[in-house]
C-alpha cells in the first residue's frame, strides 16, 4: 500500500471516528421526532445493559449438546426447551409444526474398482478434543439431501467447481461427462448446482469434495490444532434445486401442513435426478490422483499433493450406491409474538433457524443465541412498562438446513397475513468474530447504517461500522475505496439466498435484512460433526463477544422499527443501487457483443487454433450468433422516474407535524412498498420467486441475480426474453416509483 494513500487512509478514518462518536447524542433517529429519538436512545441503552454473554454460552452448551436435525428427539427438545425460554419472558409464544418430506440415508457405498481398489471410508472419525464428536449413534451420516437414489459405476471425470463455465472449458478439449460420474470439487456456487449441471451435460452421478486449497491445510492448521477442515472432514449439505423453489419439494407453494395434498418424491420438480454425495479429500485423493488425461489448467489446481488431471483417458471406474429412507418428518417453528400496543396489525420479524446437521453450535446456534438473548431483554424491558408501539415477532425456524423448510411454510401457510401485516423481516444465521456484514433490502440501506454507526466493535475502539468501513476501503479495488470514503453510506450486499429471508423478501416481497459477524473466526468446520461447542470456543467467537454485538444490531434495530413514528424507509438509496444494476446490464450485453465479435473472428481465421497446443486435443467451438443491440430505454427512463420519486420522498419526509392518522396511513404505503417490487408471474422458469430485484442465480444458488429476469436471459443469450424482460422491470420500477409519489404526498400533509 502506498506511503500516501497509508497516511490520507488513517487521517480519514480519524475524521470519521470522531464524526461517528457523536451520533449517538445528537442525531435524530430516521424515523423519529427529537424527543421520541432521546427516548429511544434512553430505552437502548437499558436494552445494552441489559445484555449477558453468559447467557450465549449456557444457551450454546445446551443447544449444541447433542445432533439436533430435521425429525430428531433432541430438535423437538431444543424447540420445547426455547419456548419454555419465551413464554417465562413474556412472550406469547407457541410451536407450529409442520411434516415434510426429508430423506435420510439407508445405503452408501463408494468404491473405485480400477485401475487399484479403493473404498472410501465416508465418515468423520471422532477427536478426543472434541467432547461431542464421538456421538456416533445420534449423528446423520455424511450425505447430501435430495440426491436421487442410485447404484452406478462409471469412468470418473474432474470438472472443478462444476458450473456451467467449466463444461465449456471440458468441451474445448473433447471431454464430455455423458455416462460418467463429475467430481466436483465444492466452492465456487451452492452445491446444488453442481450435480444439476452434471446431469444436464449428461453425468449419471456426482461427487462433491472439499479441497485443502478452499477450507483446509492451504488455508491455515486444521482440526484440532487449527480451525480448518482436517482430512476426513465432509461438508453435509442439500442439493436440492433451490433456486427453483425452496421449502419442501412435495408441496410446492403451499404451507406443508397436515392433510396437504403432495407430490411423489420422485415427481418433486426440486429433488435431483442423479445420485450425489459429499466427500472428504482423503477421499477424494486415490480417485483424483489416478486420473489421467489432459492437465487441468491451472485455475482449476486446488491444493493436494498429486498433479490435477481431467479425466477421460487411463480411466478411472467408480462404483457409487445411494439409497434413501423417504419420509415424512415433522419440524418445529418456534414462534414468540409480543403484541405491539398501538399498532399492532404492522410487524416487525425477527429470525434464526435452530436446526442443524449435526452439533451445529456455529451454524445456527452462534446466532440463534444472540437472538434469544434479545428477546429475553426485550421481555425484561416490557416487564417494566414499556412496550413496543408495532408487533414484534421471534421466529426459531426448523428445517432450515434442508431447503429452508421451517421458514417457507411458515410463509407460504401464513401468505395473506403476512403480506398485510409485515414490515420487515431481520435475519441472521452463523456469526462469529470480525467485521459486520449485512445484506438486504436498499431501502433500509441507511437505515441499518445508521444502526452500525451506534455500536461498538469489542476488539477495537471503533464503531462496527467504521471497522466495516476502513474493511472495505483496505481489501477493496481502487474504485471501491474511493466510492467507500466519498460516500455518505455503505453498500450493503444484495440477498440472493442461502438462509430463511428468502420466503420473505423474494416470495412475499416483504423489505429484509441478513445480518451477521465474521471473518476472523477461521472455517473448516461447516456442516461437519466438528462444528461443535469446542470448535467455536476455541476458534469462532471465543468470549461471545461478537454474539452480544450481533444481539446489539439486530436488537436496536428491531427496537427502532418497532417503536419509529414512521417506519424509517428510504429510497435514494435504493435509486442509486438501481442505478448500479442498470448500468451492469447495459455493460453485460456490450461485452458480450465485443466478445462474441472477437471470438467469432478468433475462430474463423484460425488464430484461436493456432495457439494451440498441437499435441493436445483441441475442439474448436462453435462461433455465435451476434448479440444485437438491445433497447434499454424503458429501464433508463423508468430509473429516471425512480430517481425524481426518491428525491421528493426524502425532502417530504422530513416533515415533523403529520398527524397521527396520516402517520399510520404514510406506515400503510411503506409498509407495502417492498411488494411493488414484485410481480405476480414472477421470474421466468421458476415463478415462486417474486422480486424483479434481487434473486438467487439460476446456475449459482446461493449467489444473487439483480435485476435477475434481464440478467439472466442476457447470459443465457436469450435475446426475445431480454427485451421482454427489460420492459417488465421497467414496469416494476415505473408502479414502485409511484408508490413512493404517494408516500411523499402523505408525508407532506400536516
């Protein structure tokens, strides 16, 4: 880092400290007048005060004490044993159960038959420093969740990450997966992409490894020494086709609720249609070392001590069995409610799931505690006297792991009321030690910065806003540091899916936030018998520190939306991301164009083949079609419109002499403004997902789509579904805006 930009970096960040320190005592809240803002200030630090890290540890010890998944007695007992915490807080608390479908496995085998025998061990062995790893009788083995089953030997190829890019790359040099069984190795999407894409290339079965290079030794000491993923380590997961549709795969749509009329499993649009499996690199090692065939390029090298071949010569026979047990399992939403006492029909929801794949005490308990530890001193300050003036709502989700199951049926069950009555919707699921990271909704964007701003890191003399901030300006590319330091705000990420907001923000339409710490708590443990209360005291969050932290974020910020005198939406913000999106898109298609133009001319005079290795098999691909030039008008003018709305709303919205009647019916505008933002069809090819925003990627699961329905037909060079696409988004945009006209005419009324 340059001398210069070390010295300017720091007295910035000098400046801004001092700027940041003196929010608290003298900005008024978004959202509230001056003396509602010192009260709220007021009731928040009691709520600080009242925080104790005890209370996560204990919770931890209990919670993570035994394997808790979908159907298992000790998940039950850790959902009677929450509610039992809510109700003597206060709360109005029950279980909601709902029965859905989840596999379990009855028949595993993975063996390699040629060129040298080779049978997998396909477990995790326990650790005398890991107190409840040894608990073999009460563990699911290691599995992926909606594999089909299957019994199939096959020559073995290596695909890398298995997304669609590195097919492309296998075609150049000849290789094809048809009839062959793809090891994959996990990073790079949700895994769920890996066997839908090996079996649309026509693999009839998928491996899934994890490599030392993305969690294990290449990354730091492993397990027990260290906290990465040690040799025999496995990442359980579900492989269930989820950006499609989350929840159970049996109903799709509908809440999976007693008397529901289902699918046949093997009718089920989500269930995969090859057998998978997850294994260890101690595994994954004789298979990938006895691969032959072309060098993998360097890109796709990971961090084992043999030379990464493709495949497709010296073949490689593997012998893969799968069998499931299909059943109907029950699971348990716990759900707390404190009725709010002036406006009670407007909710504010608050969740984290309890379910795991084994122990789970960094994934969800890390977090789940936190939010235990806010709703029991919320409960405390109600019992004082005060209450919220909106409905706050505790959710401990079940069957998150699977496909988040507990969340979805909630949603799809509740539909009508939730999208009358919900504001927003705060998540947060694993947290750990390190920086602030949320993503969400735009509209709350300065809101939640406003909420960062007011809380301190517990390792430095910051706010976790500013170590956000200078986190940002340090590891981010030139033009990224420069827009952190010039802007007022920081971005926060946009949600694709991955965790229990997504029936919220993407089937609903209803404004959410995903919140959570790390960064400095190391990995290796994920979905693993070893995430366990050992391995988190040790290496996640020590001290609970940053679990009374993330209790601190998540808590003022539920308490702010709770009891604001307008629900503190803003939309310049919002305008600006829009802006980003639009500008993205128009810049995807005219790469696109100059690329396509320049690959075509590669290939036809020759040159692409010339460079060529000549002793390497090389298979020219086929030139494209030129990509034509789209009209993105209609997106630009609509963003124009958004642009002047947001404008007027934020000068409207600083009037303070509304009356209590057009209060509430400016909350009626914001409160639904979220749902504008979607459309009924929803997006193409899977309309469960609403949002013309933001949407988990078709071929990257976890990772988001923005401005998903133009995006995506755009790099599947789908050029009618574009231009449709674009006019639909800017339709979307065009009836948001006009929301926000309303709700600016109402704030100025007096």
């Amino acid at each position: 880092m340059p001398h210069t930009f070390v010295r300017l970096f720091f007295v910035f960040i000098a400046t801004v400290s001092v700027f940041a320190q003196s929010l608290p005592s003298e900005k008024v809240l978004m959202g509230f007048s001056a003396a509602s803002s010192a009260k709220q200030k007021a009731l928040e630090a009691k709520f600080d005060a009242g925080l104790k890290k005890e209370n996560l540890r204990e919770w931890m010890k209990r919670l993570s004490a035994r394997p808790h998944y979908v159907g298992s007695p000790y998940g039950k007992e850790n959902a009677e044993f929450m509610l039992a915490l809510f109700k003597s807080w206060g709360y109005d608390a029950k279980i909601e159960q709902f029965d859905v479908l989840f596999p379990t496995p009855k028949t595993r085998v993975l063996e390699m038959t040629a060129p040298e025998k080779f049978t997998a061990r396909l477990e995790e062995p326990d650790l005398k420093e890991d107190a409840t790893s040894n608990q073999k009788n009460e563990q699911l083995p290691t599995y992926n969740a909606y594999s089909a089953d299957g019994d199939v030997t096959g020559d073995a190829v290596y695909v890398n990450y298995g997304v669609p890019a590195d097919y492309e790359e296998l075609a150049k040099r000849g290789i094809s997966v048809k009839g062959k069984i793809a090891i994959a190795r996990y990073g790079g999407s949700w895994r769920g992409i890996k066997p839908k894409v090996a079996a649309e290339n026509g693999a009839i079965a998928c491996l899934i490894y994890s490599d030392p290079r993305d969690d294990g030794y290449f990354q730091g000491d492993v397990y027990p020494q260290g906290a990465y993923r040690n040799e025999h380590g496995v990442q359980r997961g579900s492989v269930a086709d989820m950006p499609v549709f989350p929840g159970d795969p049996t109903t799709p749509g509908v809440g999976s609720i007693k008397g529901v009329k289902r699918l046949d499993y093997k009718d089920a649009k989500t269930v995969m249609k090859i057998p998978v499996m997850p294994i260890s690199y101690a595994d994954a090692l004789p298979i990938l070392r006895n691969l032959g065939g072309a060098v993998a390029p360097a890109s796709w090298r990971g961090a084992l001590p043999i030379t990464y071949h493709l495949g497709g010569a010296n073949a490689v026979k593997v012998h893969f069995k799968l069998a499931f047990n299909w059943d109907i399992k029950p699971i348990y939403n716990v759900i707390a409610t404190m009725r709010g006492a002036e406006l009670p029909d407007q909710w504010i929801v608050r969740g984290n799931h309890h379910d795991a794949w084994v122990n789970g005490a960094d994934d969800p308990i890390s977090g789940l505690v936190a939010e235990m530890e806010e709703a029991r001193v919320i409960g405390e300050l109600a019992k004082t006297g005060w209450r919220p003036k909106r409905t706050i709502v505790y959710a401990a989700w079940d069957g998150e792991e699977p496909g988040l199951l507990g969340s979805t049926e909630w949603a799809e069950t509740h539909r009508a009321e939730l999208k009358n009555k919900v504001a927003v919707y705060i998540n947060s699921d694993s947290n750990g030690r390190g920086f602030l990271g949320v993503g969400g909704s735009h509209t709350l964007e300065k809101f939640i910065n406003e909420v960062g701003r007011n809380i301190a890191d517990p390792q430095t003399k910051m706010t976790v806003w500013e170590r956000s901030r200078a986190q940002q300006i340090v590891s981010g590319s030139a033009s990224a540091r420069k827009e952190t330091m010039e802007r007022a705000d920081l971005r926060i990420a946009p949600l694709g899916s991955g965790s229990d907001y997504t029936p919220f923000l993407q089937h609903l339409g209803i404004a959410s936030l995903n919140i959570g710490f790390g960064g400095e708590d190391g990995g290796g443990s994920y979905h693993s018998i070893y995430d366990s209360f050992d391995h988190f005291t040790r290496f996640g969050d020590p001290n609970f520190d940053y679990g009374i932290a993330l209790a601190k974020v998540c808590g003022h910020a539920t308490l702010r939306l709770a009891d604001a005198d307008v629900l503190p939406f803003e939309f310049v913000n919002f305008a600006d991301t829009v802006n980003q999106y639009v500008a993205e898109v128009v810049r995807l298609a005219d790469a696109m164009r100059d690329e396509t133009a320049m690959t075509n001319q590669l290939i036809s005079s020759g040159m692409l083949v010339a460079v060529q290795d000549p002793t390497q098999k090389y298979v020219v691909p086929k030139t494209e079609k030129a990509v034509p030039n789209l009209d993105f008008k209609p997106l630009q003018n609509a963003l124009t419109r958004l642009k002047e709305s947001a404008g007027k709303y934020q000068t409207a919205s600083g009037n303070t002499q509304m009356s209590a009647s057009a209060r509430k019916s400016l909350d009626e505008i914001l409160l639904k403004s979220e749902r504008f933002l979607t459309t009924d069809a929803g997006l193409p090819r899977r309309d469960w997902f609403k949002h013309q925003i933001y949407a988990p990627g078709f071929y990257t699961g976890y990772g988001v789509k923005t401005l998903p329905g133009v995006r995506e037909a755009i790099e599947q060079r789908d050029w009618t579904e574009a231009a449709r696409q674009i006019k639909i988004a800017a339709e979307t945009i065009e009836n948001f805006a006009a929301e926000i006209d309303r709700a600016a005419a109402l704030a100025q009324t007096k």
